[in-house]
C-alpha cells in the first residue's frame, strides 16, 4: 500500500495534505509536535516529534519502512516573522529540520517521491519592491541567501543517492483554517473582525494603497501533491502554482466582510501586530462568552499578525508592481485545478467558525 508522510501536518499546506491523500485511501502518517485537528486526520497515524531534534527524529521515524512517499511542509520561523527572513541561523534550522527528518526516513526503506515547498522569496520578493512579471521557474536561481537553496541543494544530492524522485512546489500566499501559523492571514482578519464586532464598529479595511496579489487555497495543494507524487511529469521539476486568479485585498473586503456578517465601513488604515495584543483582553471576553476553544491570543495568530500587515501595507499610499508568477508551466505538465479567490475565503471563513476558531458569523 502506499504511504505517504506529512511534516508539518498541522500547518496550513500539511494539515491540506494529510486531508486529501486520506481521502484518497492512502495510508497517511501526520508528523508534527501538536495533535491534528480531529476532523481532518480521524483516519491517519500521528506521530509527535521535535524535527529540530535529530535524535528524537531518528528513534520516532528509523523504523519507518512503509513510507513510500514524503510531504515536507514543516517550517520554521522567528518571532516578528520579516526579519528571521533573512537570517542565517533560521536558514539553518530550516535545512537541519529536512535532514534530521529526510535521513533516517531514507535509510528504512527506499523512498518513490519526496515533495518540498518554497514560494516567492524564491524570486527574492522579500528583498526587493521589483521582480519580474510574471516570475517563471525556467529563471535562474536568484542569487540570495535562502534556506529554499540549501534544502533544495540537499534534496537534489540526497534523491541522487537514494535514487526517490522530487518535485518542489512555489505558492503564493495560502489561507486556511490552521491556527498557531507563522502566515495564515486570514486568521487574524477574522480575530480583528470579531473584535471589532463586539466593539460595535464596522469591518474597516486596515491597509493601504491596493496591491494585485495572488491567493492558494490549501486544498488546491492537497490536490497538486496527490498528482505530483505519481505523475512522470512532475518528477525532477519545480512548479508555481496559484488559485488562477488576481486580488487585491481591498477589492474582497465587501465578501469577507459578508463572510463575517458585518458591515464594511470606512477604511481604517492600522496594523494588526500591535491592535490584536492591544485587544486581548477583549478577545478571551469573546471566547467565554461564545464557547470557542480556549486557545491564548497569541498561540492563536502565531506569527500570522505580522504577515497580514506586510500583505495589507498600512500606510503605504503609493501603488507598486504587483508579484505574480506564471502557473504555465504545471498547466502544461497536466495540472489545471483551479480556485476562485473569493469563494476561497468565504470557505475558510466558515470553516473557522466550524472548528470553533472564531464566533459564528
């Protein structure tokens, strides 16, 4: 039987993986310190392991011989999230995590497909207002400190080695329902969305000048890694991939404030970083009172506060060239799942809700 393993299953992009290659009766083992959410891995092994511990790596996954696929979708961020970006010591955490995992896992059992996530910083969008439009994988590799290059360089010599093949996947920004993220910024839109509520005040746009950006539904990856983890085509190659279509924050305001149940009103340019902690007490008032999971503010967002102010720009009033990339070439190689941006957020909004996250709209 196949098996496949998810790091980082209770992330956004993990917590997607575990969910469809479960619902497509593959045996699934969901690797990450926390406990999945119920729902999603009801039917899937947990296996809780520190991957920056690499003698805990080697006692929990050495004796794994059934897995014959691996999703490597853990990640590791400093507090404030921007300027860990840069850093050496996260980068080389992040590469230490992939190694402590990725050794004793291919030393059980010869591995098929290995699937690795990176994203713009790959174009190096974090260093600089201008990359090319739209950025295409054919590109050659920009030339910046970044742990995507040291993991990558690491998968290409190890899947040489070990003889498994690899594909690498770019997305741009991701939302869902995951909680304690270090970028899920949906989450702290739809905590700032509650707070205002209870305040009496209407869903005010909190950034600045429109930027066109583009959104990833974690199922439509659930659904790349399912096809790439088979497909000839995907093997040996790297893909961006999107939702299909563009956005701009301001312009889905009026459907998540739908979404939420509340009217919009008039932009209120601020940064949630410092308006959420400001407003804590307020929030655990809303936690009693409505029956959510009692899970501390800060737990909660994660590191996802800082990330919506860097996508939402308060107070930058000057409109800049957006960061697209192109999704042609896993169009071409036989991928062409699509989501609609909108309906993206209204799902995740409700699923939220759902999981007892956030108060019924």
């Amino acid at each position: 039987m196949k098996t496949v393993l998810v790091a980082g299953a209770t992330g956004l992009v993990g917590e997607a993986a575990v969910a469809r290659f479960a619902a497509a009766g593959w045996n699934v083992i969901a690797v990450s310190r926390r406990t999945p959410e119920p729902t999603v891995a009801a039917s899937v092994r947990h296996i809780a392991v520190d991957l920056t511990d690499p003698a805990a790596c080697r006692a929990a996954l050495g004796g794994l011989g059934e897995v014959t696929h691996l999703v490597y979708a853990a990640l590791y961020e400093k507090p404030g999230l921007l300027a860990g970006w840069r850093e050496t010591d996260q980068m080389e955490t992040n590469l230490s995590m992939l190694r402590n995992l990725l050794e004793p896992l291919a030393a059980a059992r010869p591995l098929r497909h290995v699937t690795l996530l990176q994203g713009t910083k790959a174009y190096g969008a974090h260093l600089r207002a201008r990359i090319p439009i739209p950025a295409r994988e054919r590109a050659p590799r920009d030339d910046h400190a970044n742990f995507y290059w040291l993991q990558e360089d690491y998968l290409r010599a190890t899947a040489g080695t070990r003889g498994f093949d690899w594909t690498i996947f770019r997305p741009q920004i991701v939302v869902g329902a995951a909680w304690g993220a270090a970028m899920n910024p949906l989450l702290p839109l739809a905590v700032y969305a509650a707070i205002r509520r209870e305040l009496g005040q209407p869903f005010a746009y909190t950034g600045g000048a429109p930027q066109v950006m583009e959104l990833v539904d974690p199922r439509l990856l659930g659904e790349a890694f399912a096809w790439a983890a088979e497909a000839p085509a995907a093997a040996g190659e790297t893909f961006n991939i999107t939702n299909g279509d563009v956005f701009a924050w301001s312009e889905v305001w009026p459907a998540m404030a739908e979404a939420f149940g509340m009217a919009q009103g008039p932009d209120e340019p601020l940064r949630l970083a410092e308006w959420l902690p400001a407003h804590a007490e307020i929030w655990d008032r809303i936690v009693a009172r409505e029956g959510l999971r009692p899970i501390p503010l800060d737990r909660l967002l994660g590191e996802s506060h800082h990330y919506v102010d860097a996508l939402t720009r308060p107070g930058v009033t000057a409109v800049t060239l957006p960061i697209l990339v192109s999704t042609i070439k896993l169009r071409q190689a036989g991928f062409g799942a699509c989501y609609d941006t909108e309906d993206t957020l209204r799902f995740w909004i409700a699923e939220m809700a759902r999981r007892k996250l956030i108060p019924t709209p």
